[in-house]
C-alpha cells in the first residue's frame, strides 16, 4: 500500500497512474490540453486530502480513473451547459 500522505508515496503514486488519469479523461474530453487539467486536478486533490482514497473500496488506479473521467464528464456537462446559456441569452435578429 502506498503512503499517500508522504512526499515519497505519493510521488510514487503520482508518477505510476498519471498516464492512466490522462488517458481516462483524454477518452472523455478529446483535448489533450484539457485531459491535463483533469490530472492535476485530482492529483491535487488527493495531494489535499489522502484519505479520500479508501482502499478497502477498491485500488487507487480503480480511484484515479474514476476521478478523471468524473471530473472530466463534469467539464463536459459545464462546457455545454455554457454554450446553451449563450444561445438561451442571445438577442434574436
């Protein structure tokens, strides 16, 4: 089990799964740019407060791909609930 409240484990945990938090949110987003975000993101979350991860729920890639695709699922919903605002508010010509 890695220590995700030290430097050490969770560099450690940080450098093993970053790969897979990118390629979940890639999956989602399409943006490369945007799919890094979404990494550090829940890094910084789980940076914040480890024990958010709970491994008798299931391991920490299980964790880290469901936090990516979820906040990257929440980008989604946020960028297309902005661009229906703008058409909503749009002045009729």
């Amino acid at each position: 089990m890695i220590a995700l409240d030290s430097h050490a484990g969770f560099t450690s945990a940080y450098l093993a799964h970053r790969e897979l938090a990118f390629s979940a949110a890639q999956r989602v987003l399409g943006d490369p740019a945007a799919a890094e975000d979404v990494v550090q993101d829940v890094f910084t979350a789980l940076w914040r407060d480890p024990s958010k991860f709970d491994a008798r729920r299931g391991s920490l890639p299980g964790y880290v791909a469901m936090m990516a695709r979820s906040r990257a699922v929440d980008r989604v919903r946020s960028r297309n609930a902005g661009a229906a605002a703008v058409v909503r508010l749009a002045v009729p010509q």
